[in-house]
C-alpha cells in the first residue's frame, strides 16, 4: 500500500476519534514549547521510575540537561495514552521531540509508513548507534516504506532489548525432587512430575498476552528460521494447518488436558499469573525478561532462576521499545543528542544493573550477578541469531485475534484444525497490503 493511502487512512482515524470524543486530551500536552529554539526538548515515555530504564533515562536527562544547558520538559504518558493516540497527536504541533513508542509493524512500522515519525538514518551514521547494535536487534528499528520491518530505513533506535524465556522456583524444585531442565523432553518430564504431586505447575494467563507467546515458542520448537521470516516479514506465505503451527495448537490443548494448566486459564490475566510466581503457587513462569526486575524486589521468598525456552534454537524476543523522533518535532538536533546519551557504557549500566539488557553494556559494569546471567542468557540468544519477535506483530488487531482464539481451544470450544484457520484467516486478511 502506499505511503499516501496509509497517512490518508491514519488521518482519517483520527478525524473519527475526535468526532467520538475519544482523542486524548493531552493532545494539548504541548503548551510551553519554545517552538524549536533548542532550548528544551519535549520527551514522553512510559517506563516506571523503578524500572530498570526509568532509572537510566532518568540519570540520562540529568546528564543531558548539564551537557547541553536545555531543559528536558518530561510528560509521563502510559502504554496506552501514547499507542492509542499517537496517530493523532504527532501530525500537530504537540507532538513531542523524542519518544517511547513499541516496535513491530503495527505500530512503529505503521508510524513510519504514514510519515509521522522521522527518517533518522543520518543521524545513525553520525553517532554509531549501528554498530552497537545486534542485526536482529537492528530487524525491529528498520522498516520498508510499506512499514514492514527489516527493511533499509532507521525510524527509531533501542537502547534495551527483551526475551522470553522461563523462571523457575528453584525452592520447590529442590523440594519436590526435580532438577531444572536443560531439554524439553525433561521440561515435560518435570511438568509430568509436578502434576503427580499435585501441583499445576505453569502460571499462565489466557485473557493476555502469556499463553498466546507460548503458543508461538512451542510453534518455534517445530520451526526454523525460515518459518520466522515468513510469519513476521511475509517472505512467503504462512501454512497454519503445517508443522509448527499445528504441533504448538494440539501442545497448548494438551497442557490444558493434563493439568500442566489451570483449567480456568481463560479468564486469568497476566498480572495474576505474574503473582501466583511471586506467591511461591506456581513453580514455573514462561514470560518475559521484562518481569526481572519486578521479580528480584518481590520474589524474595525462594531461589529463583531464568534460561531461555530449554530445547529451543528460536526465542521470542526483540530489541525493547524504541526511541522515535516525531517528523514534527521541533528539537530534531537535542532528540538525537538525547538518544546518544542513553546509548553511552554508563547508563547502559543502569539498565544492566537493575534488571533490563542492555544492547551496549561494557560486561565489566554488571555488578549485579543476578542480572550479570540474565545478560549472559539473552548474549547467548542473540549470537545464535534466535530473537523471533512476537506472534501478534504482523498485523494490527492481532493481538486480540489470538487471545480470543486461543481461549476457545482451551475452554473447549472448537478444536484444533479451526483454531488454526481461524488463525489463519485474520492473519491473511491483516498482512493482504504486506504481501
């Protein structure tokens, strides 16, 4: 699709949800902007201040603010003030100068393709930001002009990066026997065991994004590279009755049927299932490395460790969230100057220290010797070139389709084959303009 259809059908959107009343009202948010005189710079994001990011970008805007002499003016947005609204908002004069936006297609590839956020290639060629980071991280920050990510064109620059992978209380697996798994045939195996002494031992949630990203790892189990390149770049088209769709659909019923799930997994949500690990109820947590740090302030109780998927050569996982530049923006010059600040070896520190991956941490800085195996696990993903992205990434709307789906396998209400062309339906209506 071109590139003027898709701005025409964003604006379009955002003319309906300010007829509905539904335009954020911080679309007037840019009161006070010096109007591009390089003295201050309008930043958004919407990291927690005790997250591991909100710490680093925190010490960044102090270090910006001494380096330069320009006042950062900060507007804390949440997940979804921000991806809600973004459409609207930055094809005006409030848009700020640098922000937090998520990567993928459906969202900063959209961005992009409408021309709301800036082309900053050249400014990736000034600072060296490419040559700190990984070419699968470097997959997420690229984009066509059809807004498909990969492609030739910088629109946004991560300095953090995330994985999947699984937590386990190592407490009550000393206590129930068990040793961690290194294969997935011993994986199942301690599934098996646990069941047998009464525990359901995998915290999920079927209302969000948890199951859905189990479905997709256990598909990766079946898959290789190829079958990453046409689900999430639409290299060629997706088989969802093959191999790795179908062995991940019947694996997911079968961990229901066996109690390796709660039967009411359909109706949990994430922070829930996130909780029943903390609790000490559940001894295993297949989720992301953003839940790290959460888990090393309140998972105080037990010993606890993460690996990546055991038996797995494909993670899901990316680069974090990305800093873009509003083709609006008024302080293009400070937005980048700011970026640069937040690639530098002692933020990226802060990062690496409380809980996140950084993408260009001097290994020396870690302190921490939690996090130090958490970086040295995501390390080990990434130069096996295994980061898989996430299985609602390749069309708007999809995260929904999948949770819905994937709850009526589970409950019982339709079987496997029509999850699978359910699936497979809205995949194909969603990537038509793609392929």
């Amino acid at each position: 699709m071109a590139r003027t259809t898709r701005r025409t059908k964003a604006l379009a959107l955002m003319a309906a949800l300010t007829t509905t009343g539904i335009a954020l009202s911080g679309c007037t948010a840019g009161s006070g902007d010096d109007g591009g005189d390089g003295q201050s710079l309008k930043l958004w994001h919407y990291e927690g201040a005790d997250s591991a990011m909100g710490k680093a970008w925190a010490e960044s805007i102090k270090i910006f603010e001494e380096e330069t002499g320009a006042k950062v003016e900060f507007e804390e947005k949440s997940f979804e003030q921000i991806q809600k609204t973004a459409s609207q908002v930055l094809d005006t004069d409030a848009a700020p100068d640098l922000m937090e936006f998520n990567k993928g297609n459906a969202t900063a590839g959209f961005l992009a393709s409408t021309g709301l956020i800036a082309d900053i290639s050249d400014a990736v060629e000034e600072y060296g930001w490419d040559e700190k980071l990984a070419p699968s991280l470097q997959t997420t920050a690229k984009y066509s002009e059809d807004g498909v990510m990969g492609g030739d064109t910088w629109f946004g620059i991560p300095n953090y990066g995330e994985f999947v992978g699984v937590y386990y209380n190592e407490d009550a697996f000393a206590a129930a026997g068990l040793a961690i798994p290194t294969t997935y045939e011993e994986f199942v195996d301690v599934l098996d065991a646990f069941v047998a002494q009464g525990v359901t031992p995998l915290a999920e949630a079927g209302a969000e994004y948890p199951l859905g990203q189990l479905w997709y790892q256990l598909a990766l189990l079946e898959a290789d590279r190829g079958f990453v390149d046409d689900y999430q770049l639409y290299k060629n088209p997706v088989d969802w009755q093959g191999p790795a769709v179908t062995a991940a659909t019947e694996t997911l019923k079968e961990y229901v049927d066996k109690g390796y799930i709660a039967s009411d997994v359909s109706s949990v949500k994430a922070e829930d299932a996130g909780v029943s690990f903390i609790n000490g109820t559940s001894p295993i947590f297949v989720s992301g490395s953003w839940w790290f740090g959460r888990f090393v302030a309140e998972a105080t109780g037990f010993d606890w460790s993460m690996t990546a998927f055991p038996g797995a050569d494909l993670s899901l996982g990316s680069s974090g969230n990305l800093w873009v530049v509003p083709e609006n923006a008024a302080n293009k010059d400070l937005a980048y100057e700011f970026i640069d600040i937040t690639m530098r070896p002692e933020i990226q520190a802060i990062i690496g220290n409380n809980g996140g991956l950084p993408v260009a941490a001097d290994t020396a800085d870690i302190t921490d010797e939690k996090s130090a195996a958490l970086i040295e696990t995501f390390n080990g993903v990434l130069d096996a070139d295994g980061l898989s992205f996430y299985p609602d990434w390749p069309a708007p709307g999809f995260y929904d389709v999948i949770v819905q789906e994937l709850q009526g396998l589970v409950t019982g209400v339709q079987d496997v084959k029509t999850t699978n062309k359910n699936l497979g339906e809205q995949y194909d209506e969603g990537t038509a303009e793609f392929r």
